[in-house]
C-alpha cells in the first residue's frame, strides 16, 4: 500500500486518507492505526485488504488532483455497490477526476507553489511550520519561505528558534531533519528553505529581497488586531494578503473555516481566523442549530493554560490571570461565544459564556449547555453528531469520539477544530450538554491553514463527495 500511497501523491497529486486520517508518509502501524480508528465511527472494523484493494483500483486510473477518502470508498462500496464492480463504482464516484491525469499540467501545478510569512514563531506559529513542512512537496501549496521575529537577546539565536521547531514538549519531536545555515540566516526543514529575517516591526521588511512575492503573511503574534496595525504589513513589498490567528477588532472579518469562509472576497486583504474556541464550538452549534434549533445556551470553557498566564504568582493586567497557571484553575472571561454569531448570525443574543483555566498545558474542553427547539434523544443526538462528523461538509471541522477512556491528552495532536465526546452527551426532552474537546493548539492551527488554503487558491476537491 505504502508505494501506491505515495506515487498517487507524486505523481498526481492525490491526498488519500482514512476517515480524514492523512495515510501519507506514514508507517505500516500508522496505517493499521487509522484503519483501527474506524471501528470508533462504525459498525464493523476496516481491513487493510478492502482498501488495497481501491488503491489498486486508484493507481489505474490516470486521477487529477484531489483529497481521496479510501476508508469511506470501502466502506460505502461495501454497502451501496449493488453488485457492481469495485472499478465501476469507484469510476463513478470519482468521474470528476478519473482520466484527468494530464503529465504536463500536474509539473505546473507542482511548480505553483504559493508563498508564505509567518510574522512571529510561538505556539500557534511553530505548528503552522510544522504542516506547512510536512505538506510541502505534493504540488500547488502553501511554501513556507520565511519567518519574521525580533532578534533575541542569544548569540545563538538562530539555533534556539531552531530547537524550537525540532523538540516540542506537547507535541513531540519535528518528524524529520533539520539544519541551520547561520551565514545566510536561515533554518532548512526536510530540504525546505525558510528565510529567518529579523525586525521590530511589520513596515520595515522588503520581502522581494529575498524572492518572496505576492505572499500570505500569517501574524502570530496577537500584538496587532486591527486594520491600522495589521495594515503595515500590506505596506510591504512582497505582500499580498494578511491573516490574523486571534480575533480581529473593527471591521476585519473573522472567518471560522467551514462555516463562514463563503464570504471572503478577492477584495479582503486582512482576514481574521478568530480564536481556537470559536473555532471548536462554531461548527458543533451550527450543526445542532440546523438539526434541532437552539433557543439559548451557555458555553463553559475549560481552557488549557497559556503563555498570558503567570508560572508563579505576579503581576498581570488581568484579573486572576497574575495567579500561577500550573498551580491554580483560573476563573476568567472568554469572548468565544458572543464571537460564535460573528462567523453564524443566527445565534446573535442566544450565548453566554465562561473560562476556567486550568494546570493543563494543551487541549481544552468545551461545555455546550442548550436548551432546544425540539425534543431529542441519547441515541438520536449522538447518531446525528456522528453523521456529521464522517459524512457532512463539516466533516474536517467536527470530529466524534465514542469511547469511555478517552482523557485530554488523546486529543493532542487533532486536527479537528472540535471532537464531540459521545459518551458525556447528556439530554433531558429539550435540554442538551454536549462536551467538546479541542487541541487548541494543533486543532486551530489546521483551521488556520485551511483558510490560508482559501486565501491562496489552493483548492482541491474531495471524495467521496460529503452530504449537503
């Protein structure tokens, strides 16, 4: 399977994946793990069998580029084929693609690649490194060619900012090699070069300097929120567009990916990709309000601690947030659910909302108290949640998980914006708790690429096709 799944992606740019768990790069227990993760989602396990056996099929026939599900091909041709051949349905669930194989477009979509700043190298910037690298390389994407930071106070500086990049204490090592070429003041990544230039401000880079034209600067930093601040960086030769990873003030649009992202516009050149909260509940309470209507609610954050926040007891402009982070839960105010009826109006008034901090260093928990429209039940809640999360258009944002075991520290890593605990759902006629885990650091870096992705043109279509 494993040279299938990588000529796929060479050769035609093909992104194959098992219930939206990527397959690329991955080992042979990688693989026997995400087709293991099925049976959390369905009746019956997955075998390694049925989805060599699409792949045998896919590698025949010529695909233009796409995002491939070959656990949910297996698994619908099991049960809709009709006595069909596997060739046959899967040339009619893929006809989109089939024979759109073209050896000279699929060199220039490879060459297309779309260039990228990350303006600040924290938490949420490292991550986005990190996807950026990893994806790199599998045709017209997002590259990463530079990061901007203030020059550190180190001689080593560089290699620090490097150290960064390769170890992790959350999330691990950096899967791959990484160098440093101090003279020419860079950091090489799996062969990726990215420009370290140093600055105290966004006006004062001249990105063309170092080849980096009409690019996407993603600032990390939370310092600048509005049009006037975020607006420096357009000032600047090479730039193009600016994306903001926290909520934006004024009249930017903050744009939750998946709900709200039909309204961006070629003209917006300041996009916000609002916060890691608003991000995991948005699309849980889009699908609960479309389904069942929601009358009014409450939202409980139980939030991971962060940089804000003090490692022992001193002074912070906030209140409570000057007490130790590790040591304490910190009672403290969240703007996520009045942010929700930014990205989806129809709950404009409906939401209050709350925060703990808590000694966690990652993955969050959010509470989501309604009460309904109609009466629902246990089993009919949690079946629709489900559906959602493997079949709907919110398949990447919404993720489901049924198990009695799972703790906070499962969920590192997800790339959903928000993983619905199946087995905490509580409803009582109209009443309902749902409670929704979030990485709210990897979860919401991978919203924030999927924007970038809409921002940069980079499309690819996705099969099989999610339900309406």
């Amino acid at each position: 399977m494993i040279p299938m799944i990588g000529r796929l992606y060479r050769k035609n740019n093909v992104v194959t994946s098992v219930y939206g768990r990527a397959i690329i790069n991955q080992s042979v227990i990688g693989l026997l793990k995400s087709h293991r993760f099925v049976r959390q989602v369905e009746d019956n396990e997955l075998s390694v069998h049925d989805t060599y056996k699409v792949l045998q099929v896919l590698d025949e026939l010529e695909l233009g580029h796409a995002h491939v599900d070959i656990g949910k091909l297996a698994v619908k041709f099991q049960k809709q084929s009709g006595g069909a051949s596997l060739e046959a349905f899967l040339r009619e669930e893929l006809a989109d693609i089939v024979g759109k194989y073209d050896a000279e477009e699929a060199k220039q979509h490879i060459s297309k690649t779309k260039d990228v700043v990350l303006y600040g190298f924290g938490r949420i910037g490292r991550l986005l490194a990190r996807i950026m690298i990893e994806k790199a390389g599998g045709g017209a994407n997002l590259r990463l060619r530079a990061i901007v930071v203030r020059k550190g106070k180190a001689a080593n500086d560089l290699e620090k900012r490097a150290s960064l990049l390769r170890r992790d204490s959350v999330h691990g090592s950096f899967d791959g090699t990484i160098s440093v070429d101090e003279e020419r003041k860079a950091i090489i990544a799996n062969g990726n070069y990215i420009q370290v230039i140093y600055s105290n401000s966004p006006s004062e880079v001249d990105y063309t300097e170092y080849d980096i034209d009409n690019a996407l600067v993603i600032d990390n930093t939370g310092i600048w929120r509005d049009e006037d601040g975020l607006g420096q960086h357009l000032k600047c030769k090479g730039v193009s567009k600016v994306l903001l990873t926290a909520p934006g003030k004024g009249g930017i649009k903050n744009i939750v990916y998946g709900i709200n992202n039909n309204m961006l516009t070629a003209d917006d050149n300041i996009v916000s990709a609002a916060s890691c909260t608003t991000n995991a509940i948005t699309p849980v309470l889009k699908a609960v309000n479309d389904q069942f209507g929601v009358v009014n609610g409450h939202v409980e954050t139980v939030h991971a601690y962060t940089n804000d926040q003090n490692l022992i007891d001193n002074y912070h402009a906030g209140s409570r947030r000057g007490r130790s982070a590790p040591l304490n839960m910190v009672l403290t105010e969240t703007g996520a659910a009045k942010a929700v009826s930014k990205a989806l109006p129809e709950m404009e008034g409906k939401l209050t909302g709350n925060a703990i901090r808590v000694p966690t260093p990652n993955v969050s928990m959010a509470i989501l108290n309604l009460n309904l429209e109609k009466e629902t039940t246990l089993e009919e809640m949690n079946d629709y949640l489900r559906e959602v999360s493997l079949h709907s258009e919110l398949q990447k944002q919404v993720a489901y998980v049924n198990s009695p075991e799972v703790v906070s520290s499962d969920f590192v890593g997800s790339r959903s914006a928000g993983i619905v605990d199946a087995q905490a759902t509580i409803v009582n006629g109209n009443r309902v708790v749902l409670y929704v885990w979030y990485d709210n650091e990897a979860g919401y870096s991978a919203q924030v690429i999927r924007l970038s992705n809409q921002i940069c043109g980079v499309n690819y279509s996705v099969f099989p096709k999610p339900a309406k």
